[in-house]
C-alpha cells in the first residue's frame, strides 16, 4: 500500500538464478504499480529479470507515470528462450503508454525490427518528451538503424544520444543516423558512439554533422576496439579537427571528446 516510492531497482539475481522467482517478484510488484497513484516514476531492471519481457509490458500497462525505464541485459547469458521480437513488441508498445517518459536505457538488450519501428514512431510524436535514449549492445543492424533514424529525422526534444558497441550497422545506417540528426529539429548536447566500428567514410559523415550542427558539446569515442588500424583513428581526429574547426580540450584513443 506504499505509495511514497519513487524508484525501484529489480536485480542482477544470476548468480542463484531462478526465473520462476524473477517471475513471482514481478507479479508481487502488481498491486503496487496499480496504485501508484501517477507517484512511481523510475524503473531499473538488471540481469536476468529483463529476459522476462511479457511481464514487464504487463508490469508497464499497469500505470502511467514513468518517466525513466532502464533495462541492463545481458545478450549472451539468457538461460530462457524466448521470443525476443514479439516480447521486445509488447515492451515498446507498453513504454508508449507512458506519456511523461523522459529516459529509456537499454543495454545488452535484443529488441528486433519491430520495436525500433515503435520507438521511432514515439521519437516522431510532437508530443513525446523523451531527452535520453540509450541503445548500446542491442545487436542493432543496419536496417534498425535506417528505421531509427526516421524518427530521429522529426524529433524536437531529444538531448542525449548513445549508440555504442553495436558493431553490426554498416556505412549506410550510420551515414542515414548522422544526416537525420542533421536535418532534426532537435538541439541533441550529447553524442556517445563508444565501440562502433569507424571507418573513413563514417568518419566523413560524422564529421558533416558536426560542422552543421552547434548543440552537440560532448561526443563520445571511447573504447574504439573494432578499428582496424590507427590511421583511422587519426583520420577521425583529423576530420573532427579540420573540418569542425572547435576548440578539442581532450583528444585520445580511450577518450571522451568535450566539445566547447
């Protein structure tokens, strides 16, 4: 009957890992989001627990009032085979309903082409309020890219974006993300492209964003590991430096770039 919590936190229980008690956890928790009264707002799953998709969206129609969801997976450890494009659906569809979602995190999390669809449409609502959308480790590929980027193309109010360690999108799906941001109406301050794959001509492209838009002040590039060699890492430096013409406090392999 508590209605005072804000935030809750579920997991990482692996290490004595039980589902069915993952399952009972969740299914506890009903009453309690049902009469959270538009109070409970913050939601953190880790591990395991997030492998259990259905219930979570059941969990979500339960309320309305989030306004961030973060979901820590782990893609290679799920001891449940499950339908991940169908639940991941359901999961989107649920987080839609929250008209006041201001974050979603997801990491470590496969999530298939339908639920970028849904995603990119909540990015195209001129009502969405969403600022942070965090999307690293999703086994994200190039035709999810193209369909993200769509929505990123008609979005006005995303401020923090983070794609890394999706190693997957090719050329097309990174230039197609970095020329809608560029034609967004949206004033992004922060780009994290931690452990993608950079090559010359994503370096470019990154590069043509960054010369036309004025609101990104920090850019994230760390932890580079997919290069294949260090020319392009110089390459990317050179392009950023050249072309931006913007003053770089910091500029190293293992690095954030602070943009001013």
């Amino acid at each position: 009957k508590n209605t005072s919590i804000r935030k809750i936190v579920l997991g990482d229980f692996e290490y004595f890992y039980d589902e069915d008690v993952d399952c009972q956890i969740l299914e506890h928790l009903m009453p309690f989001f049902r009469a959270g009264q538009g109070r409970f707002e913050h939601l953190e799953i880790w591990g395991q627990m997030t492998a259990h998709r259905s219930v979570l969206a059941t969990a979500l129609r339960e309320f309305d009032s989030l306004k961030v969801f973060v979901a820590h997976g782990n893609n290679y450890r799920c001891h449940r085979r499950v339908s991940y494009r169908d639940e991941a659906r359901g999961l989107m569809k649920a987080l839609v309903g929250h008209h006041d979602l201001n974050q979603i995190v997801l990491k470590g999390i496969k999530i298939g082409r339908e639920f970028y669809a849904s995603l990119a449409n909540l990015l195209r609502d001129p009502k969405s309020r969403l600022a942070v959308l965090h999307l690293e480790q999703n086994d994200m590929r190039g035709e999810d890219a193209t369909t993200l980027a769509s929505g990123l193309a008609k979005n006005t109010s995303l401020k923090s974006l983070s794609i890394g360690f999706n190693p997957h999108i090719h050329i097309a799906g990174w230039r197609c993300i970095f020329s809608k941001l560029q034609a967004s109406k949206c004033m992004l301050e922060e780009l994290n492209l931690n452990g993608i794959l950079f090559s010359p001509g994503i370096a470019r492209s990154l590069s043509a964003l960054l010369t036309n838009t004025n609101s990104i002040r920090m850019l994230g590039l760390s932890r580079m590991k997919y290069v294949q060699d260090t020319s392009t890492v110089v390459l990317v430096g050179s392009w950023i430096c050249t072309h931006v013409g913007i003053f770089l406090r910091e500029y190293q392999y293992d690095s954030h770039i602070k943009l001013f």
